[in-house]
C-alpha cells in the first residue's frame, strides 16, 4: 500500500510540475481532458494518495523516535 500511495504521490507531483513549469496536464492530456471519468478518477487517487502519505510521515517519526 505505502508503494503504490507513493506512485500516486510521485505522479501526481510530476503533473502538478509540468503544469506549473510548462501548462501541461499530462493526466488531462493521456485520459480526455480534466473532465473525463478517468482523469478525475486519476486526480482522486492521486488526492487520495496523498492524504494517505501524511500518515506515512507520521509513522515515520513514530519509529525514529523508538529507536
């Protein structure tokens, strides 16, 4: 699970970088446009993904501070 949260998070970074660098929404771009089903359903998994990974980084903690 943490992997593949990690994927979704990495994506979802490299598609936020190349709309901000250069204006272009690969999700948008592979799936149909920001509005089809799958890319909102790649931008959910990707919100998703990322809301799991703040976990990941307490639990990070949590197990550096045992040791």
């Amino acid at each position: 699970m943490r992997k593949l949260a990690l994927v979704l998070v990495i994506i979802g970074a490299l598609n936020w970088g190349l709309i901000g660098l250069l204006g272009f929404d690969l999700v948008a771009t592979l799936f149909g446009g920001s509005n089809s089903f799958i890319s909102r359903t790649v931008y959910a998994l990707v919100g998703v993904a990322g809301i799991y990974a703040i976990t990941l980084l307490f639990n990070y903690r949590d197990d550096k501070d045992r040791i």
